[in-house]
C-alpha cells in the first residue's frame, strides 16, 4: 500500500520544537480554518473531530525552522494560527523568499503525497501553531474513514489544482517578457 | 455536495467527436496505462473494470480541438491512444505550444476538480482515443465505490503535485535569470 522505508525520517525538526498533543483539543479552531470547502465536499464537525484525532499539534517560535528543503520528509501541514515564510534556494544558492503562509493554509503536502525531498524551507515568522498530518496517518484515515478520507484528498487536490493554475500563469508571465 | 449549474456545459467540442461508447470495452488498454501508483494506492484488475464503466470514451482526428481555453468544462481526460498538443495564449493573444501529452496522461483535470474555465486548448496532434471522466462521475465514484475513489484522488494528488514541482522549478529559473 505505501513505501514505508523512509517513515519517522525527516521528523528531527519537529522533535526540537513544543508539542502541545493531539490535534482533538484544537478541533474548533481546525473546523473554523478547513470547514468549508467550494466544490465536492465540505468538512462537518464530526470530520473535523476524527480529523483532530489523527493529527499532532506543535508550536514554533519566530525564526524557527518547520521544514529544511532538500530533507526526506513525509507529513503535511496544517497553519492553525501565526504565519510561516517559505524560502527556496535559487541557482545561485541563495535563499529567496517565495512566499508566506498565514492560518488555513498547509504546507509540506507535495512531500507527504509523493515521498520526494522537500521543495522549499519553511520558518516560522510569528508565534505558529500547527497540525501535522504524516502519510501515515493518512493512509490509516483512508483505510479507516473512507468518507473523511475523500474529503482530505479533495481538499488536497482543489488546493494544488489551484496552486498550479497561479504558478503555471505566473511562469507563462515570464515566458512572455523574456 | 456539489456545484451542478455548470453540469452538462462544456460538453460541445465532445458531442462533435466519434463517440467510442463506455469505457468497459477499454479496461485492458487504460489498466496498461494507470494500473501502477508510485504510493499509496495501486489499481487493481478490478478497479479499472469499475472505473471503465464510468468513462466515456471518444476518438479525435488530428487537427480537432478537445479542450478550449477560458471555456466552461466538468471533465477530464486520460488519453489512452495517440497525442495531444496543449496551447495557451499568452499576454498578446497569441497560442504557445505548452507541451504535448501521451498515453497515460491525464488532462483537464484541473477543471473537473475546481470548476474554473479551462486553462489551456487541447488539440489532437495524431489519432487520438481518450476516456472522458466528468465530476458527476467522480462523485458518483467516491460515492458509491469510495475505495475506487480514493486511488483515483491520490492519482490526482500525486500528479498534480509532481506537476507542480516541475512547474515551480522551471518558474525559478526563470526568475533567477531575468
């Protein structure tokens, strides 16, 4: 069903960074953030409690790193409150920031589907709390809670769907002004 | 559940297309194609028996426009025989040849997932058989096969995300070299 040679690894991150438990507890805030969503499905509370089952909650502080590209990694992220910045190396080696990343939004889930290294590092900018998803848990939710499980998958595939509609029209902008 | 208003709209470049009929008669040739998932989630024999049955499929003679840019569109398409060429206008209206997709590819998914216009034209460049997956399909899928359902999501997921990588790797380059 799923590689799980590299499960645990790339997790060295989080193990520095305060645990604040299961997701359960944060299930208000978790179901206000992913409740709606615009086509297909829509979370109910009861997703949003079995969700909050399943996840683990953190909390970093400013300056803090959450993911290192190029790091074996294989969890998502959930941004429930602050903001996280994402930088990725350029040709040069240089750090650029590519964008921030505020409340609702997840991060990390590239590696968490497709088991490749990290594509960007992401560092707290404020206060940050979020939840994480591993691949594991992931699989168990689709095994486990087939309904719950579409939802998630739905929601993942929305959100890269448009992800890659803004990156594809942002690249054919430069293609066009060479 | 979902949003039905667009339901049905879209659909007139495939009503002047050789209809092939369902996509039972094509299980051997689209399990060939997508039988074999990097993670997660593998189809088997079965699946792609089930999932045949939801498809249409449909036949282009090279030349002929399957996809329109800016259009309405509920659907997507595996091409299981052939070519296609994927065009977008850029900023001064004129049509760039984005990339070509073989057997085994999918295309317009990101309008059967977000029900936003379609993104780019899609014209057959060779004879080309494609399967035709609408979102009442993929509804019905998740509903009422949802094992089935979740393999077609991670399918999704996983090539949505690939794709974004390569996306955003070629935009960086782009943007390290002005």
């Amino acid at each position: 069903m799923m590689d799980n040679a590299n499960a645990g690894r790339g997790r060295e991150l989080l193990a520095v960074l305060e645990d604040l438990g299961g997701g359960g507890a944060f299930a208000d805030q978790i179901f206000s953030l992913v409740g709606r969503s615009q086509f297909f499905a829509e979370f109910n509370r009861d997703d949003v409690n079995l969700l909050g089952g399943y996840m683990r909650v953190y909390h970093a502080e400013p300056g803090q790193t959450i993911i290192r590209e190029g790091d074996i990694g294989d969890y998502m992220l959930l941004v429930i409150r602050g903001e996280v910045d994402i930088y990725k190396q350029n040709l040069m080696g240089e750090k650029q920031l590519m964008t921030s990343v505020i409340q609702g939004m997840t991060l990390g889930e590239m590696s968490m589907i497709d088991g490749e290294p990290r594509f960007a590092t992401c560092v707290a900018l404020k206060e940050t709390t979020f939840g994480v998803l591993t691949r594991d848990d992931m699989v168990k939710i689709i095994l486990e809670k087939p309904s719950l499980g579409s939802k998630i998958l739905i929601k993942l595939v929305t959100m890269l769907s448009q992800r890659l509609r803004h990156t594809s029209a942002t690249l054919l902008q430069y293609m066009s002004n060479p």
